[in-house]
C-alpha cells in the first residue's frame, strides 16, 4: 500500500493504492474497468473470504472521476468501496471498508478535496 489510514475504535480503513503499469502486460491499454475486472476476479478467487462484486457505477472525488466498484465480504456486514482511475501510466485505487457496514468510509473518501 502507498498509503493507508484506520479508525481504531470501529476498524473501518482506507487504502490508497498507485501502480505504475510499466511492464504489465497491456500496460498503457489497460483502462479502469479491465483493472477493476482483474481485480473482482482476484478477490472473487480467494474463496475463504466469500467477495462478491456488485456493480460499477462512478464516483467524483476530489473533482477526479472515478469508477467504483463495491464489494462484500465474507457475507456479512463488512463492504468495500474500490475507487479506481488510471492517470497517465499509472492505476489509482482508493479502498474504503467499513467493518460495521456503515457508510462511515466512503464518507470520509467524498469529504477529500483537492489542495491547491
């Protein structure tokens, strides 16, 4: 993780993630719905932790449109939000969970701004 932050009390986190797609292959055709694809068959293959990927839809989050991918885990309360862009030749995935499954993280990610 390139940066990562965690309430404590509730568990609730968010993980910021940059990949660079030098090397990977499809690299620089590669756009935000293939990497989300990849990645929801990747989590949906770990079958102890029982992902299921519901559907895409987009987000803005400080003035960047992103394409949102939400998650389950493990069929109980626990959701995740993948926020995923591609700027230039590189991938940005902001993960927000929320343990309780509340809001609580995504709400925290739509309060981001951008700093001048």
């Amino acid at each position: 993780y390139d940066m990562a932050a965690t309430d404590v009390a509730t568990g609730n986190n968010i993980i910021v993630l940059i990949e660079s797609l030098d090397g990977v292959m499809g690299g620089s055709a590669i756009d935000a719905k293939m990497y989300a694809d990849v990645t929801a068959q990747g989590l949906t293959q770990v079958a102890e932790l029982g992902y299921e990927i519901g559907e895409y839809t987009n987000a803005t989050v400080a003035g960047q449109e992103y394409l949102v991918m939400p998650a389950t885990v493990g069929g109980g309360p626990a959701n995740q939000n993948y926020l995923i862009r591609k700027d230039g030749n590189y991938m940005i995935t902001i993960i927000a969970t929320s343990i309780d499954g509340s809001t609580a993280a995504m709400d925290l990610v739509n309060s981001f701004t951008t700093v001048a």
